[in-house]
C-alpha cells in the first residue's frame, strides 16, 4: 500500500508543533511524515532576546529536532531552496522531496524598508546565531570603549518598542553594570536608546501596562524616543527623525525589532502571497492549493470576529500546528476540516529579571507576577512539544528570580 507523504518544511513553533502532533495521531504504516529544517536544532524565539543580551548562552535557547520525533517522522536537515506547489515537490540542498500534503512553517525574514544602512550595519534578534553575535558585538564595542574613551562605542540604540525590543532593553540593563565593570566604563557613559515609530510603546497592551513597562525601563536609564524612525544606520551612527527633527545619534550598535517579513521563498513560489505572507483559509490551507497549509509567521489568519489577523506569536503558531496536524488527520480518515479557532490566553513581555507586564484571560499583572507568568509560560511551551524530559533539560527552575 501506497504511504501517503506529508511533508513539513521549517522546524519553529509551528512546524515542529505540527509534526509531533500529528505523529501521535497517525499510522507509520500508511503515512510518512519528513520534517525538513536548516539546522538539526529548533530555537526558543522567545528567548533570543535573552541570549543577545547575554542572559544566558545561544545554547540554552536551542535543542535537537531528531529525539522529538517517533517512528513515522523522519529528520532531513537541508535548505528549502523552492517550493513547487504544481508539482508537489521540495526543493531542498538535500535533494527533491515529492508530498500529498505540505505544511510550510518558513518563519520570519528582516524587513528593513529600504532603509539605508541597515543591511549592512544593524544586527537583528531572528535565530540563535544572531542572537549570539549581538552579545559578541556589544562586547566588541565595549573593549574599543575602553581603548579610544569615544562616545559611539558605549551606546546602544534599538529600533522598535514592541515586544522583542523591550524585552532585548530589559535583559540589558540588566547586564550593564557588570559589563561597565567588566570594560571599566563609568556608569554614566552607557546609554540604551529605544527609538519608536509609533506614539507609544508595546502595542497591543494596554496604556496603563505600557506605562508601566516605560517608567520601570527609564528609571534603570533607558531613553524613549516615540514618534522617531530611523532613517540611516552608518558604523559610527543612527539618523532618527522624530517631533524635534532629525538627529545623527553617535552609536556602534544598532539592534534592529522594528520590522519582518514572510519568507522569500513562499514569495518567489506560486502561492498567492504579500510581503511572503499568505493569506489562508479558516482551515489554515491554502484556497488556490488545498494541500498545502501554511503555520506561523508566514500565515495571515484573520479573526472572523474582529475582522483583523491575529498578531503572529509563539502561542498562535503552536495552536496553528495542533490545528493543522487534525485537519491532516481528517484528511487522512475522510471527514471535514475544522477552522483554526485560537485559544488566546493572552500575553506576557518581560521587562528583566523579576519584571514584567501581562494580560492574561482579561486581568492585567505587573512585577514580579508577570516574570513568574512568563518563565511559566515558556516552560509549558517545552512541555508541549517534548514532555516533562525537555523541561528537565532546558526548563527554567528559578521561576521566583
């Protein structure tokens, strides 16, 4: 008897999800799953900000794809280099891989809006490695700090206030005392910059859990600029251009949260696209290709009742892959699809250690509260995917700190 292929290409919250799901759920004598990834590792995205801010290493975000899975899925680590949805085929750096159905989980890509400089002078939180040559970079600017006493080389700035860019601010501060000792720079000399499009910070939150999060960032000497883009990015320097004007900022470092993108490569296939995000059906597939369903970031999934996507987290994407991995089940068996109805517990951002701000079924927390809610929340998402043995492995224990 003919297997039936189901292929699932990028190993983030979505795809991974999808795959260890829908192992459980069906016969390795009659259904193939091929998990297809870059690296043999799948990242925590929401704890890069972490490892970019020296909190903990690269490698404590990181754990291997191949234990999670059981007898009727199968690990390939290459490169998707095409998907050609007319022929039901992969194309990957480890060869062509043909489907019945196919899952695409590609995540995020840097969006820069043609703003010059950032390509080649800003770094980005997007994987682990990038994540980790923050780290590696902020020090590098630190030393030179030390040695030629300019300006530029103790100053930080961060494009975007949003969840990534305010959780990055905060795990730093947290981190410059010991490196102002570290490189003997006076407390005074450091600067963190967090410059803002938008009149607020953290959208999505309310004004007063945004207020918070602002007054506790500034009190450890953080520096908001709202209504400010950035412009221009040059080794020495970050133009802004705000209420006030523009202002050439003397920085090294620009750390760049302020825009993604879907992936090129859904951009260059045949899938109807905008920006590499797809807009699907409720059922999570794709309306001109009913075989292929799209998780993640590269999914534009719209709430029926509001009438606006949902905003593409780590929570949503999860849900998307359970969701995604029953409706192959129903494929499978014959019976009809469900639509994708998300279960949204609501949202935590880390401000640092023991700081944070929530929102969680209605009721708004701060403090210390809301950084037990969070590290709660991260290791519920290890427990999803791996068990109580992941948890023992990556897990975060000190909840209370």
């Amino acid at each position: 008897m003919k297997k039936t292929k189901i292929v699932v290409v990028g190993a983030g919250y979505g795809g991974l999800a999808t795959a260890v799901t829908l192992q459980r759920k069906v016969n390795a004598d009659n259904v193939s799953i091929t998990l297809i990834n870059k690296n043999d590792y799948h990242y925590e995205t929401t704890w890069l900000h972490e490892a970019a801010a020296g909190v903990i290493s690269a490698n404590d975000v990181c754990y291997e794809i191949e234990p999670l899975l059981k007898d009727s899925a199968t690990f390939v680590q290459a490169t998707v280099e095409a998907l050609d949805v007319d022929s039901k085929q992969v194309l990957t750096t480890n060869g062509v891989f043909d489907y019945d159905y196919l899952v695409v989980g590609l995540g995020f890509e840097v969006q820069d809006y043609g703003i010059p400089g950032i390509k080649e002078h800003a770094q980005s939180i997007s994987n682990a490695l990038s994540a980790s040559k923050i780290w590696t970079h902020i020090n590098a600017q630190f030393a030179m700090y030390e040695k030629e006493q300019s300006p530029e080389y103790a100053t930080i700035v961060v494009g975007g206030a949003g969840f990534t860019g305010i959780e990055f601010v905060g795990s730093l501060v947290d981190q410059l005392p010991k490196l102002a000792q570290a490189y003997h720079i006076p407390q005074e000399a450091l600067r963190v910059i967090c410059a803002e499009a938008d009149t607020s910070i953290l959208p999505g939150f309310s004004e007063s859990l945004s207020l918070y999060a602002k007054q506790q960032l500034e009190a450890r000497g953080v520096e908001f600029l709202t209504q400010t883009a950035v412009i221009g990015v040059t080794d020495k320097a970050v133009t802004v251009r705000g209420p006030q004007g523009e202002e050439a900022i003397a920085a090294s470092t620009l750390v760049w949260t302020a825009g993604v993108k879907g992936s090129a490569v859904i951009e260059q296939s045949s899938i109807p696209s905008t920006g590499g995000r797809v807009q699907v059906l409720p059922t999570l597939n794709v309306a001109d290709y009913p075989e292929v369903f799209i998780v993640g970031d590269s999914a534009i999934v719209t709430d029926r009742y509001h009438q606006k996507p949902y905003p593409p987290t780590a929570q949503i994407a999860m849900q998307q892959g359970e969701a995604i991995a029953n409706n192959l089940q129903h494929l499978l068996e014959g019976e009809p699809l469900t639509p994708f109805m998300p279960n949204l517990k609501g949202s935590v951002c880390s401000l640092g250690s023991g700081d944070g701000v929530a929102l969680v079924k209605e009721r708004e927390y701060t403090g210390r509260k809301a950084a037990v809610l969070k590290k709660m929340i991260d290791n519920h998402a290890l427990f999803l995917v791996g068990g109580p043995g992941l948890i023992a492995k990556k897990g975060k224990f000190n909840i209370f700190k």
